[in-house]
C-alpha cells in the first residue's frame, strides 16, 4: 500500500509519548509499504531529522507550525475555534497536502489526532483513519478540576470546543482507531449514532529495552516524561508538594530525579526541593532507571495510554502510579504495578517499594513479563493493516466516490 501520515510534531526523536508512538508505527509499516509524511515541525534545527525519517518515508514534507502566539491563531480562537485546532491550521500545510495528495495518490491516509482535522475534507477521496492518541475532551475536563478557580471558565470554554472540535473530526474520518477500549467507550458514547471506532493499542520494543541492572538498595525515585507538558507538569508539581514531604518523613534520604525535556519553569523551581534534581534532557534515560527504586507516574490529569509505563515495565522497573497514569492498560495492581490515588496513599506505596527490595523484583519481573506477553509493535502493525484494509473500497480504485 500507499501511506499517508500527517502529524502535528516530527515523529522523530522518539523521545514523548505520540512521537514513540507513531515512530514506531512508521518503521513497521516502512517493511511492507511505501510511506509518505506530512509533518509540522517547529525549530530549524529540526530539519536536520529529515535524514532519519527518510530511513523509512520514502518521501518527507515538512512546514513550519505557527508559533504559539501568533495573531492568526488567537484571531481564530477568538473567533469559537479551540486553540487546539487554530494552533494546527497553515494555509502552507495545506498546500502541502494537496501537492502530496495529487502526486503521491495514497491507498490511505493516517492522521494523527484530531489537531490535524480540519485538514479531512483535503483528504475526502482517500480512506481515512484519525488515530487519536487519547479522548483530548476527557484531560481537559480533569485539568478543569486541577487548575486554579480563577483559570476554571477559561479551561471549561476550551474543554467545550475540544470537544466539539474532535467529534467533528472523528465524524469525518472513516475510522478513528483509539489506544485504549477507555477510550473507545468513552468516544462511541459521546457520538449518536457512535462514530466507525476501533481500539490498537501501542506497544514496546523489548528487544530494544533489555531490563537495567538495578542496585538493590536506593531511596532514588524517578519520574520520566516530557517535562513541558501540561499533565506532566502537574503531576510532578502535585507529587513534590503534596506526597514526597510524606515520604521524606518516613524515608528521610529519599530523593526524586525529574527527568524529561525542556522542563516548565515551575518543574524547575521544584529543585529547589534538596529531595529533588531536574534533569531536563538527557542522552539516555536507561541510568535514571537503573538507579531508581521505582518509577513514579502520578498523573491526575491526561488520556489514552502512557508510553512511559510500558517502557519501565520492559525495562523491568518497578512501577507505582495513579489510576488516571495506568488508564487503559488493564495492569494489575499489586502484580504489574503499585495503583494509589491520594497523597497519603502513593506515600505509602512508595515507602513500601524504597524499603522492600523483594516487592520491587516481584513487581519488575512480573511488569516485564507482561510486556514480552501483551504489546508487541508486530502486532500492532498486522491490526493496523487489517483496519486499513476494511476502508479501502473494493475494487480500490483511486478518486471512486465513498
């Protein structure tokens, strides 16, 4: 087949959860099938990963993303759209777009997220399928829960227009494919009559993540993830305020490495915590994990599924997150991970991890098993191909009306 991938982000470095993600997709797929992406991109120096896409696209087109302030987005905002979809609209991409449409002539196109939907009237003579990487609506609604009173209306309006914004997109689209049956049930509920929907679940690459040697006495716990981004940034300031002081209390040598790229300013300040070092980006997160105790994901906020929980489980870390972090995975609590929601509680299992050596083998053993058994790339790639399969019109025929 001919493959069309339009993303919001160069899937390249595979470093964040939606770029390990489709990353990993692309470089399946690339075996058996020519691929195209059309990708925003947002710093210069970003053209440079051309050559590395190019391993497995045969072709690469790429546009800059407006910048985050710029008047046309607020202008479009201001005028109903979510910022998310305004953010994501370019007169450039959309020639793009056409100019790739017309000469590459896709069997299917993949879009990646609804950010990207207001580009699926451009793509109405090709089989479409809106990979949504989460239900954007659900971390919003969560986010209204957690952001200071002042800031509520604000993020009510633009949780309103999410909402109505990815719906619109999942209705023009010929099947959205969700990562989780959460959020399968989630979006098939919200649509009457529900919306064509299916659930392909990400993997992870066991044979790339070989389990680190860990010591078997630390007090390090780290956190992992990209540190600019908004649940992140929560939950790292929510673990460091209202948890590790528990902790500490009991543990008095605790500390937590934060590590991920380009850390909010808030993140940063949290290193002012002597229990705390922010990292920012490093060459390769395998020494955090090694010195860890555990790996912590205490989201409160967020959707789909947590790329950086399958990566500690095949990597064989012990792990202990919120419900809201192990969302959509079907992990057992106590078998693959430790699951605590309130402060007192992931002070608790955190204490029970840094003082049990045992506990922490069980559970990284079991976690690792359970990846080598469930998530598998091949096998995300093979039901991929059977969902693009039932869109393609029969006989396929290029241009034919749907």
């Amino acid at each position: 087949m001919r493959l069309l991938f339009l993303t919001p982000r160069l899937p390249y470095p595979p470093n964040r959860g939606g770029e390990i993600i489709i990353f990993n997709v692309l470089r399946q797929l690339a075996a058996r099938h020519d691929i195209a992406l059309v990708s925003f991109y947002d710093r210069p120096e970003e053209l440079a990963y051309r050559a590395s896409l190019e391993r497995y696209c045969r072709r690469v087109e790429m546009v800059l993303r407006p910048g985050k302030l710029d008047p046309r987005v607020l202008l479009r905002t201001i005028g109903g759209d979510s910022y998310s979809l305004s953010r994501h609209r370019s007169t450039e991409l959309l020639a793009t777009l056409r100019r790739v449409v017309r000469e590459w002539r896709p069997d299917v196109a993949q879009v990646e997220t609804f950010v990207m939907g207001s580009y699926l009237p451009e793509l109405s003579e090709v089989p479409t399928a809106l990979h949504m990487h989460d239900v954007a609506w659900v971390m919003w609604e969560r986010l209204t829960g957690v952001v200071p009173f002042s800031l509520r209306p604000l993020v009510a309006t633009e949780t309103r227009r999410i909402r109505r914004d990815e719906i619109a997109a999942c209705r023009l689209a010929d099947v959205c494919i969700n990562v989780s049956s959460t959020d399968w049930q989630r979006l098939t509920s919200a649509t009457t009559p529900p919306v064509n929907a299916t659930v392909v679940m990400p993997g992870v690459d066991c044979d790339a993540l070989t389990p680190v040697e860990r010591p078997a006495s630390t007090t390090n716990l780290v956190f992992v993830g990209s540190m600019s981004y908004m649940p992140n940034v929560d939950a790292a300031e929510f673990f460091v305020r209202d948890v590790l002081p528990l902790i500490a209390a009991e543990v008095p040598e605790v500390t937590l490495s934060i590590v991920g790229a380009r850390p909010a300013a808030s993140v940063q300040r949290l290193a002012a915590d002597p229990h705390v070092r922010v990292t920012g980006l490093v060459d390769d997160v395998r020494p955090y994990y090694a010195a860890a105790a555990a790996a912590i994901v205490p989201l409160r906020i967020g959707g789909g599924v947590r790329m950086k929980i399958l990566e500690s489980m095949a990597l064989g870390v012990p792990i202990l997150s919120t419900r809201v972090g192990a969302e959509g995975l079907g992990l057992t609590d106590g078998s693959d991970l430790l699951l605590a929601d309130t402060p007192a509680d992931l002070a608790a299992a955190a204490i029970r991890l840094l003082r049990d050596p045992r506990l922490r083998e069980r559970l990284a053993t079991h976690a690792r098993q359970t990846a080598l058994r469930r998530f598998s790339w091949e096998a995300v790639v093979q039901t991929l191909e059977d969902v693009y399969a039932s869109i393609i019109p029969r006989p396929a025929a290029y241009g034919s009306a749907r």
